[in-house]
C-alpha cells in the first residue's frame, strides 16, 4: 500500500527547512563535549553534520557517536579507543563515556567499568578548579553504580549540593 503522508498542519510552510546555523563555540564552556549531542542540526543530517566537520578528534567523536547510536557499538569502540588518552578534556571525556556505553551491549564490562572510572578520574582531576564539573562527576560515578551493579562511590557530592537551583527539584 502507498499511501501519502498527510502535511502537518501545525507548520505554514511544508517546504523543506534549511539547514540550521552552527552556533559559535564559547570558549570553556565544553561545547567540543560530545560533539554529536551537543550540537544542533537538522532532522535527518546527522551523517552530513559529521561528514562537515573538520577532520580531527572533534570529527573522530562525533563519527563514533553517530556509530553508537546507529547500532554499531564496535565500530563506535574503535573510533573513540585512540582519543581514551587525549589531552584535551573534552575528547578524553567523550571517548570515555563512548567506550563505556558502547562497550556494554558487547558484553565488555570490565572494559566499561574501566572507562567509567576513567571518565570519573578525568573530571576529578578536572574539577579542581571548576566546582561546577562535580555534579558531572557524581552523574558517571552514579550511571556507573546502576549500570554495573557497583556499590556507590564514597565521598561524591549530593546533587543538592552542585546543581543550580533550577536543577534541583529534579534530583
């Protein structure tokens, strides 16, 4: 059966939309943190959005995020396996958090703990001297605890203590 999907009546102008504009990176602010997610893009461009990008780590996580939530958790694992030592936070970060989700539907768990804890090293050391990057950590030692059946960490921060106050009704 062909059946034409009917317009949606919400929008004025069915036409196709253009793509979106990038938005401008702030410096410091963890925009290049998967880049992927955090960046907008229009319906249905993802593989052209990765494609547009700058080769280099940004593109390589970008490129493993997108096999991750394609389905293709091994080819995610090896794009984001040679950033796990970056210098760069952002991609240290991102290329941990990759490799542990992907790693899960693997059966790799030792691996995915390992890439947990690494992730929660990297914002440890990190958060030093940003006190607002606790609350992430708490985030991945706690996804770790649920994921993996670990006991909690000793010595994280109640979300109550490092989210804002508009955040912490939610927690």
């Amino acid at each position: 059966m062909n059946a034409r999907k009917p317009n949606d009546p919400r929008r004025a102008d069915s036409a196709p939309q253009a793509a979106m504009p990038r938005p401008r990176r702030v410096p410091g602010s963890h925009a290049n943190l998967m880049p992927l997610m955090n960046t907008p893009f229009a319906p249905g461009t993802c593989a052209e959005f990765v494609d547009s990008l700058a080769p280099g780590p940004r593109r390589d996580i970008a490129r493993a995020e997108l096999c991750y939530f394609s389905g293709r958790p091994e080819e995610a694992v090896a794009a984001a396996t040679r950033h796990l030592e970056s210098e760069d936070f952002d991609t240290r970060l991102s290329a941990c958090l990759i490799c542990a989700y992907a790693n899960l539907p693997l059966g790799h768990i030792d691996r995915a703990k390992d890439a947990l804890e690494a992730a929660r090293g990297a914002i440890a050391a990190e958060s030093e001297g940003a006190p607002q990057l606790r609350a992430a950590e708490a985030f991945i030692a706690q996804a770790a605890s649920v994921l993996l059946h670990l006991p909690a960490p000793e010595g994280l921060p109640h979300a109550q203590d490092v989210l804002p106050p508009g955040l912490r009704a939610f927690a």
